[in-house]
C-alpha cells in the first residue's frame, strides 16, 4: 500500500508542476526532453550503476523497454499538445480513463477476479473522472479542426498501452528490484534520445533555443517521474492488490489530489459537479479496496 500511496502523491505532483511550468512560460518539450535524461541518472544512482551494457541488449525484456521508451515521450508531447489544442479538461479525462484498458487486458489475459462489487466501482470511478473534470469542456471543444478531434482518443490508447505494457512485464520478465531499475533506465533512457534527436533538429533549425530554465524545471520533474513509475511497478507486485485494483485507484487517486490542489492552492472554482465528482472518486477508492479483501 505505501509503493501504491508514494505512485500516486509522485504523479499528482507531476500534473501539478506542468501546470506551474506553463504559467511561466516554460518550453515544456525542452522540460520532457531533459526530465527524461533526469530520469536516467536518478535510476542510476538507485540502482547503483548504469545497467545497459552487452548483456542487457539481449535480455528478452530489451525490446519491451525500446517501446516504452518511445510511448514515454510520444504520450507525454500528446498531453501538452491536447492540453494546449483540445483543452486540460478534455485531455485529463482522456488519460485518466486510460485505465479501463489494462483492467481489461488483466481481466481476459490474465483471468483476474473481478466481482460485483470492483465493477461497482470502476463505474464509479468512471462517472467521477467524468464529473471532477466536467468545468468548461463545451467551452474547450469550440474551434477545433477535425483533425484534432482524435487527439483525446490517441491520448487515450497510448496511455492504456503504457499502462498494460508496465503490467506485462511487471507479470513476465521483472523478478528482482535490479531488473525493474534496469528495465526503467532503459525506457526512460530512449525516451531521452528520441527526445534529444528532435531537440537537436529543432536547435539547428532554430525553432527552440537553450534556457536553463527548462534545464532546472527538467531536473525538478524527472526525479519524482523516475520514482513514480518505480513505485506503481512496485504496487504491482503486491500480493494482496491485483492490476484491476491499483490501477484504478492510482488513476482516480491522482485525479483527486491534483483537483483538491488547484482548489485549496490554485483556488480554482469548482462546479457542484466537481464536488461530487470528488466525492465519488473516494467512494470508488473504497468500493475498489474492499473488493479486493
């Protein structure tokens, strides 16, 4: 429950900081591309030295790790993207019932017990995304192209993806704290390059330059990221919670502690639908806890 807890806090502080680093104006795809960097160093130093080397090539979760590299920075630039052409409301919605896809991956594939009561409260933990970010959708759908009406829906398969390629190799190839530390420098270690490559275009083209800014607000991001994937691999492995319990909860857990802060820090005003949204992601946490005892 603590590796559960420590996921969740870990992601709603990076909701929050992208938020912060948008009011001041941040390049938020400089902020990725060196976040993922952060990323690795932290893994590093965690496990205690750099884990990719000739034998690592060939370990039969490698391949895994080159995809998840890949969806790290091609998710993360989708949701600055939506954030900024469809809307945050639409967009957070989007990634956070991103988790109704590995629940039913872990539920066919796998044969994870879901009873009555865990549907309950994935229902509800569905209306209360809903409801949390119901303020303003309308206004935020006005003026799109067509094109970018897909946007939310690419957010939303690439976030599931994530999700149940994390659960997969959790399940299949991760025995010890050294393998999960080695396969997540690796992920995080080509969403780095990745990143960088198309840094280093757009720096010869001149359509980003350098600031230290970005730099700092890449360090401030990426030691928390690292830790927060860390940590929901480590709930994962808890006997006493199956994937179709954390992973809902992790979700609608994030999604309340990032609203009750932009309403207490912030001082965001909220709907009467927000409030009970909130209310239901509670219930939902509970209905999905007891179902699991």
């Amino acid at each position: 429950m603590t590796a559960l807890l420590l996921s969740i806090v870990l992601n709603s502080y990076l909701g929050v900081a992208f938020s912060i680093f948008d009011r001041y104006k941040m390049d938020l795809f400089q902020v990725i591309v060196y976040n993922y960097w952060t990323c690795v160093i932290t893994g590093t130093f965690v496990l205690g030295e750099f884990p990719i080397g000739s034998t690592t090539l060939h370990a039969n979760w490698f391949p895994l790790a080159i995809l998840m590299g890949t969806l790290f920075i091609v998710v993360f630039n989708l949701i600055a993207i939506s954030s900024v052409r469809v809307g945050v409301t639409i967009t957070q919605t989007a990634n956070k019932l991103s988790f109704i896809i590995p629940v039913l991956v872990s539920f066919f594939m796998y044969q994870e017990e879901v009873n009555a009561l865990k549907i309950v409260g994935i229902a509800v933990a569905l209306l209360a995304v809903f409801l949390t970010t119901a303020k303003n959708a309308d206004e935020e759908k006005k003026g799109l192209h067509h094109w970018e009406y897909f946007l939310p829906f690419i957010l939303f398969i690439g976030s599931g993806i994530i999700d149940t390629l994390t659960k997969y190799v959790q399940r299949t190839f991760i025995t010890t704290t050294a393998t999960a530390n080695a396969y997540l420098i690796s992920g995080f270690l080509f969403a780095a390059v990745w990143g960088t490559l198309a840094l280093g275009i757009l720096f010869i083209l001149k359509k980003r330059t350098f600031a230290w800014k970005n730099l700092l607000a890449g360090i401030i991001l990426g030691v928390p990221n690292y830790f927060s994937i860390y940590y929901l691999i480590k709930a994962l492995q808890h006997p006493g919670l199956s994937s179709t319990a954390i992973l809902p909860i992790n979700n609608i857990g994030v999604l309340f502690l990032v609203s009750v802060f932009g309403l207490v820090v912030l001082k965001e005003h909220l709907s009467k639908k927000n409030y009970i949204g909130l209310g239901l992601t509670l219930a939902a946490i509970v209905l999905i806890f007891i179902s699991e005892q």
